[in-house]
C-alpha cells in the first residue's frame, strides 16, 4: 500500500493542474475513504 500511494503522489504531483488530473484525486480520495468507512463499520459491528 505505501509503495502504491507514494507512486501516485509522484504521478500526481507531475501532472497537477489538469481537470481530468483533479477528478481523479476525488475519485481515488472517494473510494480511499468509502473503503476506510466499510473497514471500521465492519470491525465496530463485528464486535458489537
């Protein structure tokens, strides 16, 4: 996973400033965070 995010932050990071370059940020920050979401949900309820 670290490896991962540090490539992208470096792609990124080359092509800041495009439109199509910043959706993609959302995208990825969107589904980071609805996996991130999903992941706690599931250890709260799994202990519950």
């Amino acid at each position: 996973m670290g490896i991962y995010d540090r490539d992208w932050y470096k792609e990124s990071q080359k092509e800041e400033g495009t439109a199509s370059r910043k959706g993609d940020r959302f995208t990825k920050g969107l589904i980071t965070g609805l996996v991130i979401g999903f992941v706690i949900g599931f250890l709260v309820f799994g202990f519950i």
